[in-house]
C-alpha cells in the first residue's frame, strides 16, 4: 500500500472551521482517516457540522474560540493534546473581511475606515500569527508537523475594492515564506509551512457581492469568471485534494509554497 498519502489518524486543527471552506475540507479530511478538531466561534453551527462528519463515518469535534485570543487558543491546544497527545495539522482558514475596509465603485481612498482596515489586518494576519505560535509548539517537540494557510488571489494582484483583505492576504503569503525558513532552519526539516490560494468560491463572505438574490452573478461575479480561463467558480470540495497532498508525507520536500487553486484565474493574461 502506497503510504505517501495516509492522514490516517492525522490529528488535523482548522481555525475557521465552520466556514463553507473550512467544513468542507475539514469533513473530507475526517473521511480519510483525520481526527479532526474544528476552531471556531459559532457553536451550535460547529457542533451541527461535527454531528453530519460522524454520522458519514468520521471523527470531528468542534471547540469554540477567538483566534485573536491567545489565552484561548492556548486553552484550546492543552485540551486537544489532553485528548490526542499530538498535533499533527494546523489550518489556518479563519479569516474575513469588513464594509469599512473596502471601496466600492462609487468611492475612493478617502473613504477607507482605518480602524476597519486594522481589524481585518487584524483578523486575516495576527488571527493565522496566534495559532501558529500556538500549535507549533507540540508540532516541534514532535519533530514534526504541517501548517498550511490561506492566502488569496488578492495577495497576487491589487484588485479593486478590497484593499484592507489584500494587503492582510499578501501578508499571509509572505509570513509562510518567512515561517517555512524559520522553521526549518531553527526546528528541522520535519516542519513545514505552505499556503493556499483559493480562486473565487461562493461563500457566505463574498455570497452578496459576487451573486445576486436570484442566484445569477453581479457584474463582479460576471468580472471574475470572464478572468477565470474554466469559467466557472470553484466547488468548496476541489480545494481538498491540494489540502490532503500538503499535509501528507507527499509533500515532505514541500514547504514555503503557495499552492493556487483558480481555475486558471492567476494566469490569464487578457
């Protein structure tokens, strides 16, 4: 048996994990033999999510928290290795965005919020810095662990209206460079740290501005798939597969990276 991509008993945290994005990944990984612990702030969606994982067959908890919260987060990881003795995984999926931090056509930059523009730079970037202080800890003294985070499409290009999002998505693309050396020259090769960069994916986060009530796309949402060679958004469950490689011992010479999975979006030209 191949065991290249065995998470087997993987021990699998996600911050964001009651998310479109994050359920569906962290479901998937369950279904593969993950044991795996949602972070999240919304508990009786996390526990609804924990209660379909295993009635298909899988192992899931959910644990309420604040990742801009360290004393919980930590209070988080000693239960998780109370239970588990071990981290093997850390997602970093938490992450959002605010009306304040944007500018909208009808706008400019003088109409940024500063303090809107902090709490998603706050949110998106110290909300990934927290647990990853926190959840490498136990992955260092194992000798071994991932750390995979989610950066975004605008962390490539300046697109419009998002500006507090971008410069915090870009942020999160350098920190894993920055992450993957630290770590590996400091702890060993046994520690990695990627990222991944979603295309556009429905989610509630973006649901009003990409589409409208009836479902057909706004002009933004129209913008994005004539950008996307495939032509189409991406379903939640084709982030899983590049998700599953990272982590695994598949993946063992990879750290540093950001894997895109767009439909092509980063790369059309014109």
């Amino acid at each position: 048996m191949n065991e290249l991509f065995n998470i087997k008993d993987y021990v699998v945290v996600i911050t964001g994990g009651t998310g479109i994005l994050g359920r569906c990944i962290g479901k998937y990984l369950a279904l593969n033999g993950a044991k795996v612990i949602l972070l999240g702030r919304k508990e009786e969606v996390g526990n609804a999510i924990v209660e379909d994982i295993i009635h298909s067959g899988g192992q899931a908890e959910f644990m309420k928290t604040d990742v801009m919260q360290e004393e919980l987060v930590q209070k988080n990881c000693d239960e998780i290795l109370t239970k588990y003795g071990k981290v093997d995984t850390l997602l970093n999926a938490a992450g959002g965005n605010q009306k304040g931090a944007t500018i909208g056509p009808d706008q400019t930059f003088f109409d940024l919020d500063p303090d809107q523009f902090q709490k998603v730079l706050s949110l998106n970037l110290t909300g990934t810095v927290i647990p990853t202080q926190v959840f490498l800890k136990p992955m260092v003294k194992q000798g071994k662990g991932s750390i995979i985070n989610f950066s975004s499409m605008a962390a490539f290009r300046p697109m419009t209206r998002v500006c507090g999002y971008a410069a915090a998505k870009a942020g999160i693309s350098n920190f894993t460079a920055y992450m993957a050396t630290e770590c590996a020259k400091k702890f060993g090769e046994g520690i990695r740290v990627n990222a991944i960069a979603p295309g556009f994916f429905i989610t509630e986060q973006n649901r009003a501005l990409l589409t409208n009530p009836d479902g057909s796309y706004t002009q933004r949402g129209q913008d994005v798939i004539r950008q996307t060679p495939f032509g189409r958004m991406g379903e939640p469950e084709e982030l899983c597969g590049t998700i599953h490689y990272l982590m695994s011992d598949a993946a063992k010479f990879v750290t540093g990276t950001v894997a895109v999975v767009d439909g092509g979006f980063n790369s059309f030209a014109m």
